[in-house]
C-alpha cells in the first residue's frame, strides 16, 4: 500500500512565474503513487463520479470546461481523451486537435480559430493541441520572430481570464515524457500498422531540438500558469499513471464547480398525474 489516494490528487499546479524542471526524472511517477491494481480501482471510481459530474454539467448549462493537452510526440494526448475522456458522455463533450494553421486562419490573429473552439456553456472542451502551438513550435521552428511570440505570453493570460469570467474553467496539462520514453514509443508506432499512420518525418526533426522544445515548453509554463488557468506538469513515461493523475485533478475540479441539475417547475411535475 502506498498513501496516495483518489481523494489526495498528486499533481499540484505549477506556481505562477516558477519554471518547472522537466528532467527526465520529472516524467517518472511521483511519490505516493498507488501499485498498480488498487490504482485501477481508484481511476475506475474517479472515472465515475468525473462522468456524473460532467452530466450535471451538461444539464445545469451555465458553465463549461475547457481542457488544454499538451505534450510531445507520442507524449499520449490521444491515449489521455479515449481513456480519461472516453468517460465523458460525447453529447457534453467536444474535441478539437490543432495542427498547422490554414491559409484562412493565418489572414487571422492567432488566438481566432482558438476561440471558435472553446466550449460553449454546459460542455467539456477537450484541445489536442492548442494555442501554445504559437509560443512553442513557432518560437523554435523560428516561423516568426521573437518579437511576436514573445508578446503573446500576456495575450494567451488575458484570454484565459477572460474565458475564466465568462463561466468557463480552464485546466491545462502537459504531458512530459523522457527523451528514452519518447523513443521506444516512436520505434512502436513505426512497427506497429494500427499506428504508424500516426508517423511524420517531421517527428524526428522535433526530436532533434530537445533541448530548444524543453525551453520553451518551460518558458511557457512558467508565463501562462496562473491562478485563474493553471498548469499541471504530468509524469507521463507510465500510461497508466498518466491516466490516472490526469482523472485527479479533472474529478475534483469538476466536483469543485458543484454543477446542480435544473428544478423541474411545478406546471412540469404536474404533467405526472396525465402520464396514465
């Protein structure tokens, strides 16, 4: 036994202006984590109550979430929705993944297409992806100047909070694997026919700036957790784990907003004595 617990999540979010250590270390499970078959148990039961707080939710219709996945290839952004967010009844929950901005969305700013995908009141939004694209793959890619995305660190914090005012919660993680982890499961999707659809070239040249994706995925971390939209550094080298930690902090963020389900109005109930 170990004295993690599903009521004690282990994931803290990163303080505001603290730059977290994303060492290889950092992507192995933390300290307190359930063995393996009490873990189950527990993400089973998480997975629950998360489901049945999301259907308050959706009924209440007043609030939504936003969820941000963020991570490197093969980091497990799209294990995390089938597994944690498969639980999610899909009429309440909405997927968007953001891959290389098109032709219209760049004659835009770039927080455009981002704002067409937030979820409205009543559901859980889930980005693969998302507007860090644009102080991540364009700061180390070079595709624009720094004197672009570096300003765009307070535009993403005024966004946030503006979608924090207007009723929605906004939850951010970033699923950080270890240089070997992202190897082995590079060589499986390439070897394995169910996935290597999933390969590009271009993995291997993000791979090649470690170092440069390390910096700025800490930079960005460290500019954009705030109190109102933290972030949340995932230790995702274990599957299971990652599932697990990341069914933590949405449960009790979910439980935390208390969605109530609408009262019936009298004349409605009053529609039980026709029901012959």
């Amino acid at each position: 036994m170990t004295d993690g617990d599903s009521s004690s999540p282990l994931l803290v979010p990163v303080p505001p202006g603290t730059r977290p250590e994303l060492t290889d270390a950092a992507a192995k499970p933390p300290a307190g984590t359930p063995r393996s078959e009490e873990r189950d148990e527990q993400l089973a039961a998480l997975l629950d109550r998360m489901a049945g707080a999301q259907h308050a939710l959706y009924a209440e219709g007043r609030r939504a979430l936003l969820i941000v996945l963020q991570g490197r290839d093969a980091s497990g952004k799209d294990g995390v929705i089938r597994k944690v967010f498969g639980a999610f009844n899909p009429e309440g929950c909405q997927v968007t993944s953001f891959g290389a901005p098109s032709e219209a969305e760049l004659a835009h700013d770039f927080l455009w297409r981002v704002h067409t995908s937030v979820p409205p009141r009543g559901r859980v939004g889930l980005f693969n992806r998302s507007h860090y694209e644009d102080v991540l793959v364009v700061r180390v890619r070079k595709l624009a100047p720094k004197s672009v995305w570096s300003r765009r660190y307070d535009h993403i914090t005024a966004f946030e909070r503006m979608l924090v005012d207007e009723g929605t919660m906004v939850l951010k993680f970033f699923l950080h694997v270890s240089h070997d982890e992202q190897r082995e499961r590079l060589q499986k999707r390439l070897t394995d026919p169910e996935k290597n659809w999933k390969f590009r070239a271009g993995d291997l040249d993000d791979r090649a700036l470690w170092d440069d994706y390390t910096d700025a995925y800490a930079d960005a971390i460290a500019r954009c957790s705030t109190k109102w939209a933290p972030w949340y550094v995932v230790p995702a080298d274990k599957k299971s784990v990652r599932d697990y930690l990341v069914a933590q902090v949405v449960t009790e963020a979910l439980e935390r907003m208390a969605p109530e389900y609408p009262r019936a109005e009298p004349e409605v109930l009053k529609m039980l004595e026709r029901i012959v």
